[in-house]
DNA sequence: TAGTCCATGTAAGATGTTACATGATTCA
DNA sequence: TGAATCATGTAACATCTTACATGGACTA
C-alpha cells in the first residue's frame, strides 16, 4: 500500500518535473522561479522537506551527482512506484470540486499528460473538464442574474471576473482537443 | 501597532463579509458553501480558529445573538481597527508577484472595494492590475516562442490556457475601469 | 582573496485539512 | 420521539512561510 495521502500540489509537480528528467533540489527551485510555473514556491523550506518525504514514501531516489568537479548535489530520479503513484493522480476523475477550487491542480494533471500516459488519456481528461465546466458554469450565471441586483458593483464585476475565467477555459478545452485530436491524425 | 501579520486570504474573506453586516461562524460557513465564493473553505476547522484570532487581535468582535428562542450563536462584528486593517490590505501596491502567484487574493480585495474604499479606490486598483498584467503578459509569450518548440503538446497547451486566462484578465480590467467611469458619471 | 553563486539544510511559527464530538432545536 | 439541522468546537497531522545558517566552488 502506499503509505501516506501525500495531497501537496507541490509533491505532485515536484515528481512531474523530476520524471521528466533526473533534478536536483537547487534545480526544481531554479525551475520554479524561472519558468512559468512560479505558482508555485522555490522557497528551500518547502521543497527540500518535500523531496525528504517522497524518498521516503518510495517515489523518488536520490543519488549523488558524480559529474564534473564537482559540488556535491543530490539527483533525483522518479521510482517505478513514483511513475505509478502520479499517473494515479493523473487519472483521478474530475469533480466539480476540482473545478471550483482546484483548477491549478487540474492543469498540473494535465500539463504532464503527455510524458506519463498517452494520447487517448489526455483526450478523456479534458472531455471530462470540460463536461464539469459545462455544468458548473450555468450554475455561476444563474447566481449572477438573481443576486445582480443587490450586489455593490466591485463584486458584481469580480464574479463576472470568474465567469469570464471559466468561459475561457472552457474554449480552451475545445482548442485543445482539436488540437490531440489533428495530433493523433498526423501520426 | 497591529500585533501579527495576518498572512491568510481566508482571514480577510471574513473580514469583508463581517464588514458587509454581523454574521455568525455558520453564516460564514453557509455563505462559502453556497455562494460562488465557494473557493474558500468552509470547514470548521479552519473557521472557528480564524475568528478567534480576528478577535484576538481586536479585528473582529462577537456578541451573543439574543434574537428569537433560539440557538446559541455568536454574532461578529467589524470593530473600528478592523475596518482600517482590511482597506490596509486592500490599498496594498500591487507587485507582479501578486498577479503570477495570488491572482484570487487580488480579486478578494477588488470585490470589497465598494463597500470599504470609494470609487477612486477601485479605479486605481483596477489600473494598477491592468499595468501589472500589460507587464506579465508578454513575458509569458516570450517564454512559449523561445519553448514552444521542444514542449510536450499538453505542456504547451496548459501553459497557453494561462496565459489565455491572463489575457482575459486584462480584457476584464478595461470592461471594469469602463463600468466604474459610467457609474461615477451617473451619479 | 573577497564576493557571489551553488546547493542544501533547519527551526519556529502559522494555517489548513480531516475527522470526531457535542448539545440544542426544529420538524415530521 | 426520532431524525435532521443548527451551531460550535477540538485534536492530530501535514504543509508551507520566513528567516537563518553553512560551506564549497568559481571569478574578478
């Protein structure tokens, strides 16, 4: 069994990366605060702890770098039960819970579809998204039409804000089919 | 001198909706469970701990509901310091940090504005988030031209929903500096 | 050789999650 | 009177933030 819950969205990204190819610590920070992916945090305090606690659950596995002169730094690689343990998560279902309060951790998932599971998984991952989106976004403007009127302006516009971000994503999700699925065509 | 920081989002979730009229833990919670400011959690644990550090701090105020029968229920209000705490943090210069890593938190202190800051408020902090986005924007595109290449199609994909999601952003910006224009000439 | 960057770590503190618990009140 | 809902809380646990610390290696 695999021992903890292990929840972090940070764990996840961390274990994405580093199956991509083999990492150090300083290397994922450096990943974090220089790439788009600076949502997340390239503080020490949060990632070296987190690397400690994948190595013990098993997920990854840390072996000096040998390269070079060189400084001493650990590299990282992904075990066999890591690779399976993201792919879990890459495959959870996708609530609607996901949706209101979790679509960073649901572009994570998505973000690394490629590298661990294939084509028809993507596909299936965002028909589901975009199926949420389909049915949480009604919802959003149904709830504007009958508060509007007594909303003080500022908040009006931050929940039109919301629906806008929702609506984007969800034209998203039909660009980014079309596009696996002319993918899948030139192969 | 305010004693502690008050890093959390959720802290001044309930600093507004306080300040909007006396609300009870429940009601807080009802309202985050039943209203599209669903992204904040309405656990108890998390609840009932924040407002007795509010009070702690003299932010916030409780006094027994004596309204009907009826159920114990503590009743919470803004007190003066806690008014002047929250526009604080609401007229917070806004940094590029906030926009790449606390979007959500910048849209919390533009959806109270009305209610704690004047128009002139809203309209400066609407400007000054569309400077920041018209910075970040192009960032972002210059990173996908530069790596677009050797990206996994899911990866490249989920970095082009961010940065469709800050462009809508930036569209939204305009809309609203346009609405605050109109009302304050309807006035 | 002095400063900067590489590279890793730890400690204190705050916050949030999950799960459990407790009683009162309303309603069927 | 039994079930559901109101209303508040606590305990254990994990995680993250902030700040500090260390030492080797490169470079001017």
């Amino acid at each position: 069994m695999v021992e903890k819950n292990l929840n972090s969205t940070l764990a996840f990204a961390l274990l994405g990366l580093i199956g991509d190819e083999a990492r150090s610590g300083y290397d994922l920070r450096k990943f974090f605060s220089s790439t788009p992916m600076t949502s997340f945090s390239d503080s020490p305090g949060a990632i070296y702890p987190a690397l400690r606690r994948l190595e013990r659950s098993g997920l990854i596995r840390g072996e000096a770098d040998s390269r070079r002169g060189s400084r001493r730094r650990t590299l990282f690689r992904l075990t066999a039960r890591g690779r399976a343990e993201f792919r879990r998560w890459q495959g959870q279902p996708i609530v609607r819970d996901d949706v209101v309060r979790r679509v960073d951790e649901l572009m994570l998932r998505f973000a690394f579809m490629d590298q661990f599971a294939g084509r028809t998984s993507g596909l299936k991952f965002l028909k589901a998204f975009q199926n949420e989106l389909a049915t949480y976004i009604p919802d959003l403007r149904i709830y504007l039409r009958s508060n509007r009127a007594h909303m003080p302006l500022s908040g009006r516009l931050a929940l039109e804000s919301g629906i806008l971000g929702y609506e984007t994503l969800y034209r998203w999700t039909k660009v980014a089919i079309a596009a696996y699925r002319s993918k899948g065509e030139n192969r």
